[in-house]
C-alpha cells in the first residue's frame, strides 16, 4: 500500500454552502449555512470553537451533497478490480476521489473461476486497511451467470448457468454485495434464494428474459436492474421485455449510465420519468480507460478500443465507459431538465438505498457519514470528503481551508 497522502486531514465543519434538504428534512430545498462534522460523522448544523488539529472548509459559492455512491465500476486510472492487487484497489480509490466518489463497489467481469475468487479475496483484503480516497463497500460481481444472448462485452466463452457451490466460494471468500445475473436461465432461481440468504442484492442485467420472466424474477427478489436498457431485453409494445418490466415497477431499482452514449437522452428521460429520483440511480460502468488516454485497453480479457469518449471491443460493441460521476450527473440534469434539488439523489441516496445502507450513507443528517462532495457552480468537483477527512481538494482551492 502506498503511503496515505499527508493531505488527508479531518474536518470540523463546512462553512457557508449551499445544502439540500439540511438535516435530512424537506424544509427548504437548498439551504445555505455551515455543517459541523465530528468523529467521521456528520454532528449537526451547530458547531462551536474549533476542534484542535481540524481544519474548516470555507464552501462559500458551492453547494454540498451526500458523496457520490458507485455501485457499478471496473476501474478507473489504468487498473482493474479483476487485475486482483491491493494496487489497483489503491489507484480507484485515488481517482474515484477526484471526482466525487466517497464510496464503491468494484464490480467484477465475467470471468473463470479462479480469477474472479481472486478479485473477491483482494477486495476483501483491501477493507482491512484504509484506503486514499473512497472507500470500498463490497463487491459487485458482474456474471458470470448471465445469459449467452446479451454477453455485452462480458466474454462469452465464460458465461455459465448458475453454480450453487462456486458462488458459496465466492460469498465466502469476501464482501459480496451485489451480484447481476439473468433470472431467466435454468437454475437461477436457486441462486437468488442462496444470494438472498448471504446478504447479496441480485440485479438483472445482460439477460434475454422476457416481461413475464423478469416480473417472476422480482418476485423471487431481483430489486435492482443492471445499466438498464444496456443488455437486456427492450421495450416492444407486444413484448415488454426486461426494460418493460423496469420501467413500470416501482420498487425495482434502476441503474443508469448517464454519458449519452450508452442510452439515448430521451430513453434516459423516459428512465427518470418513470423511476424518480427514489428509484434511480447514475453508475459508471467505468473501466480502466477512464482518466487516461484515448488508445487501446483491456477489459474482461478483450481488448478495447477509446476513441473519442467511446469503449468498444473490435466488433463495435459498446465496452464499459470512461465516464466520471460528475460528468453524469451534468448530463443527466441537462437530459431531464429535473433541478438539483430534485435529482440529487440519484448520486448518493438512491444507491445507498438500494445497498441497503441508506441508514447510514446518502444524508446529510445528524449520525450519517461524513462522507461529501463539494460541487462549483458547474457541478465540478472541489473537494471530497471521506469520513470526515478531507482526501480530495482541486488545485488552487487550498485558500478555503482554515482553523
Ligand atoms: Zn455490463
């Protein structure tokens, strides 16, 4: 592990932004003042003298929201959760902080067995020692028990039918969160009730099921759909499909991948309009392209190709992104014309929500995390806060910080 970077300091308060919903309640939907954070967590609105050894951030013209919460990211910065090295974890954490991110889930790729056990046990690994920026929630894994017909850019050669024993290794091996899967192949419906019984959410995605297949994997538990409208099913107005069924449930989450690219803006409208800011939730998707240059990567053993804020494996097909929370959260407002105050969410509460962690993580009130973003009047990233300390300023910024 590298040496934490000795700009990491905590914070006893955020003087003079702009908050939405302060303290948690729909009073106002921004407030301006300060908020006082103490031991990680976020004390209140009242803050006295200053705490010895703390500094205060000055967020005079920002506004202030719950961190970003990535639940569906590969890499970032040149690695890979699959690359399994407690480096890789490190360099995400780093960049991820850059832009907002406080906390994540890397998210695996189909793969055989063993490598992926490795990526599970790294993670693992990685949460026993503090990391340099965001910090790391549990896994995702992506596959490998997804359907053949919508490998997206998961490798096809490794996708298989559910396996109760490979799984149990893998829940055993680390923090497993998330798992996407396609409820529709034979023997699925075991594994959700083993996920289920590990703790482990289950999201549909890279599935071929159809409407009726996907509303009988709701009821068997799936509660959250996997970069909805990417490697699924569509809408046809004789057969619903998988994208159907997301749109007209409402307690389904939604992952969506907000760079334009990957969803059109107005099926992202059609998203948000059915969904609301309770339901929907922006991922990246992000691999190890994102912050560098354009050129030729890997991603799940394939190569793939950036050119011009695309990913794509040599036949064309879309592969991850190198999007930046910020980034979709700018196009998601422009896409929807929602205000911040309306779509905020999307970024924090709604993720830690469908975590189910959202009694801890996504507020701003009393008890919660001090887990923070500081946004300019652009909605780019100033500062980032990670329980309570301060992991991320942009250059230039450093006149905000005093006692
Ligand atoms: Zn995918």
């Amino acid at each position: 592990m590298p040496q934490p970077d000795p700009s990491i300091f905590p914070l006893s308060a955020i003087l003079n932004a702009s908050f939405p919903f302060l303290l948690g309640r729909n009073i106002a939907p921004f407030l301006s003042g300060g908020l006082a954070l103490a031991d990680g967590r976020i004390a209140g609105k009242d803050f006295t003298p200053p705490i010895p050894g703390t500094a205060r951030l000055d967020a005079t013209g920002c506004v202030v929201l719950p961190g970003f919460i990535d639940l569906h990211i590969h890499g970032s910065a040149g690695h890979d959760t699959m690359d399994a090295t407690p480096q890789s974890l490190s360099a995400i954490s780093a960049f991820l902080a850059r832009h907002g991110v406080t906390a994540f889930t890397p998210t695996t790729m189909t793969a055989p067995h063993p490598p992926t056990l490795a990526a599970v046990q790294n993670v693992a690994a990685a949460m026993a020692h503090p990391l340099p920026g965001a910090a790391i929630l549990g896994v995702h894994l992506e596959g490998p028990y997804i359907s053949p017909h919508f490998p997206g850019a998961q490798a096809k050669a490794d996708i298989r039918p559910p396996n109760l024993a490979e799984f149990a290794e893998l829940v055993a091996a680390g923090p497993v969160k998330l798992i996407t899967l396609a409820p529709e192949q034979p023997g699925a419906d075991a594994l959700i009730d083993a996920a289920l019984d590990a703790g482990v959410r289950v999201l549909i995605g890279h599935s071929a099921a159809t409407y009726e297949q996907t509303i009988a994997g709701f009821e068997a538990g799936v509660s959250q759909a996997t970069h909805t409208f990417n490697a699924m099913t569509g809408l046809h107005h004789r057969q619903p499909g998988v994208v159907g069924a997301v749109l007209t449930d409402d307690l389904v989450y939604a992952q969506l991948i907000a760079d334009t690219i990957h969803v059109h803006p107005a099926a992202m409208a059609v998203l948000a309009r059915c969904k609301g800011p309770d339901r929907l939730l922006l991922i990246t998707d992000a691999i190890r392209a994102t912050g560098m240059p354009a050129g030729e990567y890997e991603l799940g053993g394939q190569p793939v190709f950036v050119r011009e804020g695309q990913c794509r494996l040599a036949d064309g097909t879309l592969a991850g992104s190198i999007l930046t929370m910020e980034s979709a959260l700018q196009h998601f407002l422009a896409t929807t014309a929602w205000p911040l105050e309306r779509a905020w969410p999307v970024t924090s509460r709604t993720p830690a929500a469908a975590l189910g962690i959202g009694n801890e993580y996504g507020s701003l009130a009393p008890g919660y995390r001090a887990d923070l973003v500081v946004l300019d009047g652009a909605l780019e990233v100033v500062a980032t806060i990670v329980g309570g300390r301060l992991v991320y300023l942009r250059g230039g910024e450093e006149g905000r910080l005093g006692q």
